[in-house]
C-alpha cells in the first residue's frame, strides 16, 4: 500500500508567471498607430532631403501598389506579418504626398507661373483674412483674379485687352496704412512690384520660402504707395459672404481690441485671441524668448483645450439639468459632441493657419477620444492627429511650431504615468496643492528637456528659467487674461461695454505677464545662445532620453543615459575648450541681400567676421536672422576679430547683434566717428559698454600672422592724400594671403580711392590677389581697368542682390571681366560662396554645392 504524503500547513511557496518576452512585431501590433505614424513622417522627411526625380514617379507607384496587394493578402490570412507591407507602404506615402506639395504650382495659369522675375503689374483679386499693421507695414493677402500687363494707365485697363486671368495667393506688403480700410473680401485693383519668393541663400537662415508655401503662397510683392489701390464695387453671393465672414470678424475684433486697450496689452491680446502677432512690440517678443514663454502668445492646443474645457464642463452641466435627457443619452458623449462645433468656428475666427488647425485637430480628437471610451491612449490620440494634419498639410512637417508642439506633448505623454502616481498618494489640503505645484513644474521640465534640440538646431538658443517662469506667467495669461477674453469675445458685437470691462479686467493679467517677462529678462544667464547642434549629437540625445523613459528600466539604462548625455554635453561645448585647427583658410562671402558680410576662418582656427551688413527693417536683423544662425552652424561661439571696412548700413545694420552674440575680442575700423549712421553708432556704444577695443586700422597693419596665413590692412588711413575721397573711400581695404594664395577686400571704395591705392608704392606692390570681392558690390563707379589689371584676379565675386541685378554689377564692369575673361560669382545668384584653399589649391563652391576650382 503505497504511503500518503503528510499533511503540511505550510504555505505553498508562490511561482512567479514567467516574464513575457518582448516581440517586435507583436509590440508593434499594439501599437500600430504610433508605428505607422512614424513611417509616415520619415518618407516626408525624406522628400525634403532626397527629392525625387519625375521619371521615378511610376516605379514607386509600382511598389506602393505590390505593397498594398501584399497587405491585402495577409490580411485575408490573417497573418501578423503584414506590418512587412503596412510600413513600408506608408513610408511611401508620407514620401509621396510631401515631395507632391513640396513642388510649385505647374498650372500655367497660377500667378507663379506668370511672375518669372521682378515686374511692375496692375492685379486685381479678393482680399482673404485679416489686413495687419504692424506700426510700420501693412500686409495682405490676395486671390489673384487677372493680371494686367505693365504699362497701362490705370484707368484705361478696362477697355484694353492686355489682362490674362489668373489664379492663386500673392502676399502683399504696403508702407503706412491704405487711404481706405480694407477688409476681407474686398476686391481690389491695385499697381505692385512683384517677384516670387526666395530665400537668402545662405545655411542656417530661416527658409522663408518654405513658410509660405505651406501656406500656398508663392509670389510676394510691394505696393509703393496707398494711392495705387482702388477698390473695385462688387456684390458677393451668399456663399462668398459665409467664407469671408470669419475674416471680417478677425477684422472687427482686432479693431477693437486696438481701440478698447493700451497698445501693449491690446497686441497680447491679439495674439492671444485671433493669433495675430504683428502688433507686439520687437521688445516685448524678446522677453517672451528669453524667459522661455513665446509659445504662450501663439494659438495652441492650450487655447483649444481651455476653451473646449469651458464648453465641455458648461454643456455637461446644462445636459445633466434634464433628467430626459440623461435617460436618453450618454450626456458626456453629447457634451462632447457639441463641443466641437463652437471650436470649429474659433478656429475659423483665428484664421485657420497651421498653428490654428494643429491646434483644432488635436482638440477635435481628444475630443473624439471621449466620445469612443479611448482618452486613456494619448501617445495613438497624438499619432493619429499627426497624421491627420500632415494629411492636410504635410509642408507642415518642417515648420518650427509643428515640431515644437508635437515634442512638447511627446515629453509631458511620456511623463503621465509618474504624474498620476503622484497625485494618487497626494493627500488633502496643502499637500496636495504643494503636489500639482511640483507637477506642474515637472510637467514644464519635461516640455523644456523634449523641445530642447529643436529649441537649439533652429534658434540656437535656450532658456534656462523656462520652467520657472511658465509656472508664473502661465496662470497670468492661460488662467486669466484668456478665459475672461473668450467670455468677452462673443459679447463684442452684442455688449460692447460689457465685453470692454471684461478685457480691461483681463488686460491686468497680460501687463502682469509682460512685466515679469520684462524682469526676468535681465537675469544674467536668463537665455543662453549656443551652437547648432549636428545631427550626431541631436541623435545622441534622444538614444540618452529614451534610456530614462525605457518600461521596466534597469540600472544599466539609467547609468548608459547618463553616460550619453555627458559624453553629447562634452562634444557639443568642445569649442569653448578646445581650438579646432582645420589645416586650410575659409573664406565664406554670405548672401545678405544688397550689403557685405565676409566670414573667414584661418587655418589656425582663429575667425573673422568682414563687415556685418545687408537688408534691414524695425523687424528684420540681419544679423540675428542670417549672419548669426550661418555662424551657429559652422560652431563659433565666439569671434577673434571683427572688421568694420566702413560705417555704411549696408556693411554693419547686423553688427550690433553679431557684437552682442558672438564677442569678438576686438574690433577694427576705419573711423570712430559714427555721424548720421545709426547702426555704426549703436555698435561703437555697444563694444563700449562691454570693454571691447575699437581699433582705427592703418596702412600696414597686420591684424592676424599666422605660420601660413597673415591679414593686413593696405589702406585707407595713412594712404596718400585723402582729403578729396567720400566716405566710402575711406574705407578699409584688407588682403588676406594664405601662402601664394590671396584675397583683397576692398571694401566701397570707388575709381578715385583705386587710384590712390595704385600710387602709393608700398599698397600698390600688394594688390594682386587670386581672389577679389568686386569693390562696392561690382558697381560702375568702381572697378577701373588699371585696378583690375594691377589685381589680375582668378575670381571676382560680387556681393550683390538678386533684385539688383543690372546695376550691381554694373555693365560696364561685366563687359569688362567678360573682355579679362575673369569668372565672376554673384552672392544674389549663386547664393553664399566659400572658397577654400591649402595655399596651393583654390576651390569655390555655391550654395547649390556648384564647385569652381581655380588652379
């Protein structure tokens, strides 16, 4: 008889379910939004580096078409292994549709294919959106009906046949304000000088060109004078009426916003209600990016979200009044529903631009989350409006704001877990207010450290009291001046009085904000400007990021992303340290527009700035916008030498800020004496009160010697007699030589200074030079046949705009260097030129990477 075990109470020991194995493609089964959203973006992205050539058009329709027969058949056999098709065929697709949008417009009717360069024409067309002013310009927007062809007095087009019709937007700029207010809808005839949009060609500068396409904009133009538009009487149609109807009330409330409020707070709330930023001041942008909350002043999904909290709590309330109601619906679905409408038309009041509709779509399918029980599954909610608006608009993929707003939610995502077991042990009273104030700080840490690369590779800088000060200026703004403005914007054209009080009361809370932007501004290391980052080093960082958020992290992990990010912080601040040596001279000559700028780095490492010029506006630094982000690319935090050659706006409207940014240690020019030229006086006052040495540079000088590599000045100052020469003449003119290699840069000096240079013994032996930059941008005035042959250049290069094309250069001097047969290379054509040399060879490459090689 076989013996039983004894009876044990002791507990049975516990077994452990085995620890499931992570599969890729079932994880990804899971999580197929993300997934697919993610394929998506990278064929966009893709488009934009690898443009596709037209005849490769068919094969990868091709291979979408073998994809989603392939995806059909495992489907049918219900077999997991269709992601091998499903993601790659949405590669494709985001490849496709963007590289589709990223062309211009072929329809030969469009307004660009009828502009092909600069003209004067007479347009008519419809006015779409909101007419800003921005204290100096005002700008609109306009449906081209017909062009008429130049020449024709105004008053006689009607009866000429000269007109052809066209289609598409145009982008008009106009100097002071129109005679007569002009709203959306109007039609206009009006004369303008009109070109297509193009960009300063130069790396690192905002793509302008871009910005407008996704907007399907691409022609732009300037009115000269308010009397050249007439308005022309029109009845529009009803539905006409409904789709201008939106503008006209975007229209009206910035009027009276304008007319209610103080300039200051009247402009905050502008571009905190219809998302029109032209009217805050310059100044007031700056505090904003300093302390870190310019994303604040835009229409965001904050405001979405506020708003359709607003009317989702208001509905649900009124819903759950009826009790008939409530048996015969799920009143939070309801609620959630006609919250959608209302958000539509603010959306439509506030202009519907990328920002607007990003915005909408996001708070539309959070929305539509409640509705379908899926609130919980944020990351698929933000995949699919990711998918959603590059559907749309897919340009939108390359905007700063896009990228911003999707990393932004990514971090604070990614965050929600920790938050919500934060708040689950929180207890009563002040500990749980102590709570949401460390997790609203989290949540702002977590936005900063997402956004950080983006922040960094597109403006080059960082603010480090960020999260502070959004915890402060965010109830200001989000909590009060902009609930009580939505309550107040309904009430404008029924209660203005009432809608007056509640903006004034609202007002409070934007002066507040803007004065501790203000304060905050001053804080020293309150924004810290850096390099760009490359893309190793971006790449880096987010393999570091995803170490820490990793499920069921290990130490390891945690140890490895600390590692990683020491490893991006040390490389990416090396040039503070370290002197990088790259064995041959640089000299880049930077598309600025109508001016000079003339980047060179020695082969030593040691970097000069020539000049710091170009087009200028109130709102335009040349220097921040162009000159700056050039030299954050090429990794300088800081200039050895600047050279002033002369005080002219054209040569130093960017000086100031590049002063500001990037220190140089000293600057030479060729006077002290700013007289009436007011960007030259702000920088002498600005080197003034950091302690930076102004030197008067002299004939002989030699600013820089180095083993192989030496600049010297060879005039004005102490160049024979120069009382009889303008102020151009008096210039500096500068010759770089890297072994037998040499550069002259001349400067604006004109025939008269030439002749001075060439007499004087010991200037007149150093002019010759491989390279010359044509003396006051290529114009006639310069440029005399005993120069050139006493130079006898390899290269001339004309710092010149495109729309000058004609005078500068001047055709005398192209018949002239086409008779030498010296190559000439224009900045406005060619874009930023950078010429390299080893002291042997001398090699010149465009902006469109076209090299030159000059033996």
């Amino acid at each position: 008889m076989k013996r039983s075990r004894p009876f044990s109470t002791s507990p049975v020991p516990e077994t452990r379910a085995p620890r499931p194995i992570w599969h890729p493609v079932r994880w990804c089964s899971g999580n197929l939004l993300p997934v697919v959203a993610i394929c998506f973006v990278a064929g966009a992205w893709s488009a934009r580096s690898y443009p596709c050539a037209p005849g490769l058009y068919p094969a990868l329709i091709a291979v979408a078409a073998i994809c989603s027969l392939g995806l059909l058949f495992l489907y049918h056999k219900r077999s997991p292994t269709g992601l091998i098709f499903l993601l790659p065929l949405f590669l494709l697709a985001g490849y496709m549709h963007t590289a589709r949008h990223l062309l211009p417009p072929a329809n030969p009717t469009h307004i660009y294919q009828r502009i092909t360069q600069r003209a004067t024409i007479h347009l008519t067309g419809t006015v779409l959106g909101m007419v800003t002013w921005d204290g100096e310009k005002t700008r609109l927007t306009l449906a081209s009906e017909t062009l008429f062809l130049p020449g024709k007095a105004p008053e006689r087009l009607a009866e000429t046949t000269t007109f052809r019709p066209v289609h598409g937007k145009i982008r008009l700029s106009l100097r002071g304000r129109p005679t007569r207010p002009i709203r959306s809808g109007d039609r206009l005839l009006l004369m303008a000088t009109v070109d297509r949009i193009h960009n300063y060609r130069t790396v690192g500068s905002f793509d302008y060109q871009l910005h407008m396409a996704a907007r399907e904009i691409y022609v732009s133009g300037w009115i000269p004078s308010p009397d050249h538009i007439w308005p022309i009487p029109a009845r529009a149609s009803l539905p006409q009426k409904l789709k201008e109807l939106p503008g006209q009330v975007r229209q009206e409330m910035g009027d009276f916003l304008a007319a209610t409020l103080e300039p200051g707070p009247a402009s905050l709330y502008q571009a905190l209600l219809i998302g029109d930023r032209s009217r805050v001041p310059p100044e007031v942008l700056e505090h904003f990016k300093i302390s870190g909350c310019m994303h604040l002043l835009a229409i965001s999904g904050m405001h979405m979200g506020l708003l359709g909290l607003m009317l989702y709590g208001s509905l649900l309330w009124l819903l759950k009044r009826s009790t008939r109601l409530m048996l015969a619906f799920h009143v939070e679905t309801l609620a959630a529903l006609l919250t959608m409408a209302p958000l539509f038309l603010y959306a439509l009041v506030a202009g519907m631009h990328l920002p607007v509709l990003r915005a909408l779509i996001m708070a539309l399918l959070l929305l539509l989350a409640v509705v379908l029980r899926r609130q919980r599954s944020l990351i698929h909610v933000l995949a699919a409006a990711l998918l959603v608006i590059l559907a749309i608009q897919p340009l939108a993929l390359f905007t700063v704001s896009f990228q911003l707003s999707f990393a932004a939610v990514l971090g604070i995502i990614l965050a929600i877990p920790r938050l919500q077991e934060k708040f689950a042990r929180a207890g009563h009273g002040s500990t749980r207010i102590r709570t949401w104030i460390q997790g609203a700080f989290l949540v702002s840490c977590l936005a900063t450290i997402a956004t950080l690369p983006i922040m960094l590779f597109h403006f080059n800088r960082i603010s480090l009291i960020g999260p502070v000060m959004n915890l402060l200026v965010e109830p200001l703004l989000c909590l009060w001046a902009l609930p009580i403005g939505l309550v107040a914007a309904p009430l404008i054209p029924i209660q203005a009085e009432l809608a007056r009080g509640l903006l004034t009361l609202g007002s409070l809370g934007l002066e507040g904000a803007r004065n501790l932007t203000a304060a905050a501004s001053h804080i020293p290391l309150a924004s810290v400007q850096t390099i760009t980052p490359s893309a190793g080093e971006i790449i880096t960082y987010l393999a570091a990021l995803s170490l820490f958020f990793l499920p069921g992290k290990k130490p390891w992990c945690l140890i490895g992303g600390a590692v990683l990010l020491v490893l991006v912080t040390f490389h990416f601040t090396a040039g503070l340290w370290f002197t990088k040596e790259p064995g041959q001279t640089t000299v880049a000559f930077l598309d600025v527009g109508q001016g000079s700028s003339t980047f060179i780095r020695m082969d030593d490492g040691t970097t000069l700035l020539v000049d710091g010029g170009g087009n200028h506006s109130s709102r335009f630094d040349i220097g921040e916008r162009v000159i700056g982000p050039y030299l954050a690319r090429q990794r300088v935090w800081r200039l050895d030498q600047m050279i002033i050659t002369h005080p002219d706006s054209d040569h130093t409207s960017g000086s100031g800020f590049l002063l500001d940014r990037f220190r140089p240690k000293i600057i030479h020019v060729n006077t002290i004496d700013p007289d009436d030229h007011r960007s030259f006086g702000q920088l002498l006052s600005r080197a003034r009160e950091r302690n930076i040495p102004v030197v008067v540079g002299r004939k002989g000088e030699v600013y820089h010697q180095g083993v192989n590599t030496s600049l010297r000045c060879l005039g004005m100052n102490g160049t024979g007699d120069l009382s009889s020469l303008s102020g151009n003449d008096l210039g500096l003119v500068i010759r770089l030589d890297h072994g037998p290699v040499g550069f002259l840069f001349p400067g604006d000096i004109s025939i008269r200074a030439e002749k001075v240079l060439l007499a004087d013994k010991w200037s007149g032996r150093r002019l010759a030079a491989d390279l010359l930059l044509a003396p006051h941008h290529g114009s006639d005035s310069s440029s005399s046949r005993d120069f050139i042959s006493r130079v006898n250049p390899r290269l001339i290069v004309a710092s010149a705009a495109r729309a000058k094309s004609g005078w500068f250069p001047g055709q005398r001097n192209l018949q002239l260097w086409r008779q030498e047969q010296i190559p000439l290379l224009t900045t406005g054509n060619s874009g930023t030129i950078t010429c390299s040399t080893d002291g042997v060879r001398l090699e010149c490459t465009t902006f469109e990477k076209k090299r030159l090689r000059l033996k």
